[in-house]
C-alpha cells in the first residue's frame, strides 16, 4: 500500500509509529516550581558524541501547561533535564509515568519511583534506571504542526547502574534489557545481541 499523510492510512491504527522501530525511551526527568517530574519519550535519541548531545521530541500539550507538556514546561523554567534509560525490570514504572497528571503531581510518587539527586544540575533522577544523562538544554525547537517541540540537550553528568557495568562495557541485560518502544501497545526489552566487524 501507499499512503499520504494528510489523506490518511485507512487502517485502524496509525502505522506511523511501529514504522520506526524499536524506538529507545529517554525517561526525562525534571525539576521546576511545581515539584519533580518524570515521563517517557520515545521520540528520543543520541545526536552527537562531543561533547555527547541528546534530544526528544514533546508532542502535545496540557490544558495547565499552555500548549506543551509538564517536562518541556520544567526545561523551560530550569534549562536542565535528566535522561533515564530504563532497563525492562522498570517496565511498569515507565508505563505508568506516562499517565497525564496535573502540573505539580509527581509521577515519581504516583508511580513509587525512586529518586536520587543529580549531581552536576538541580534535578531528580529515576535511582534503579540502568543509566542516566544529566543534561543542560541547549535549544528548543518549535517543529511543524501544533504543539510539536524538539529539545537538545549537552550531557554534562553519566550514571551507570554498577551491575550495568560488565568487563569495562555498559550492558542493561543485568537490567532486564534495553527497554524500547515499538508500535501501538507493544514493547520490546532487547536481550538478543549480535557483533559484526565494520568495513574498514
Ligand atoms: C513508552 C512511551 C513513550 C512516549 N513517547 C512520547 C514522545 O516521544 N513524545 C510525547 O510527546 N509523548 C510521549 N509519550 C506520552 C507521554 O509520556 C505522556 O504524554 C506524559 O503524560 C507526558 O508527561 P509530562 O506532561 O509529565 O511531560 C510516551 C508514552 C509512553 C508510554
């Protein structure tokens, strides 16, 4: 089949999303006036290694945080943000940090996740994620359509959870895999990991 956006898909789910897939999930937490924060963007990623750079995308918005998200909202605010990457022994965790809650509910205590303080910003961080990216925002870019942002961020902290650490190479098997996003409800915690040389 071919499709155009605009015209639409014609089936009863967008494929859209389980296109691009596995999606890594960037569990941002942040810190503003209205308390901690935590939740899931799939819409994530790694852009450059140095310094190293990160960015996700926030889609959407609350009726309380004028046409954005609570985490985008506390960048705003602080210009600080933590990337937690969740092993699948979080799973719950992260799904039920994605529920919306009212600015100043903390999904940390929502969804009984515990916290542990970042070291080179002012910001909570998920304490069990097999690692962590404390982050300074560096730009944030409006992107087409309503409500669509793009926030970069340079990485000026790094976590490793000590039994994510084997013979001197990060690994989130111990864990529970490396958590991502596929398509509609599904999910996937990669386990199955393959080395091929590169091409000289
Ligand atoms: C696995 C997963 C990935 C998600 N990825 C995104 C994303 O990339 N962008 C987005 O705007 N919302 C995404 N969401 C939805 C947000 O997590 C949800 O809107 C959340 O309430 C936003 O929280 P906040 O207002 O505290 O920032 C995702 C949800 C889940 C469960």
């Amino acid at each position: 089949m071919f499709y155009r956006p605009e015209t639409g898909h014609g089936l009863p789910h967008n494929p859209f999303n389980a296109i691009i897939a596995p999606r890594p999930i960037g569990w941002i937490s942040t810190r503003g006036a209205a308390g901690d924060n935590i939740a899931p963007y799939s819409f994530f990623n790694a852009v450059a290694y140095v310094p190293p750079q990160v960015m996700f995308a926030s889609t959407g918005g609350k009726d309380d945080r004028k046409g954005t998200k609570d985490s985008v909202a506390q960048i705003i605010e602080t210009g600080v943000f933590c990337v937690n990457i969740a092993g699948g022994d979080l799973r719950d965790a992260v799904n039920a940090s994605s529920a919306t809650l009212p600015a100043g509910t903390s999904e940390f205590d929502a969804a009984g996740i515990t916290r542990a303080e970042c070291q080179t910003i002012d910001c909570p961080r998920a304490a069990d994620a097999a690692a962590a990216l404390e982050c300074r925002m560096t730009r944030i870019l409006p992107l087409a359509g309503e409500a669509n942002f793009a926030v970069f961020g340079v990485v000026t902290g790094i976590h490793i959870r000590e039994d994510c650490l084997i013979d001197g190479r990060f690994d989130a098997r111990p864990a529970g895999g490396w958590l991502a996003r596929l398509g509609y409800r599904d999910f996937t915690a990669v386990q199955d990991v393959f080395e091929m040389e590169r091409p000289k």
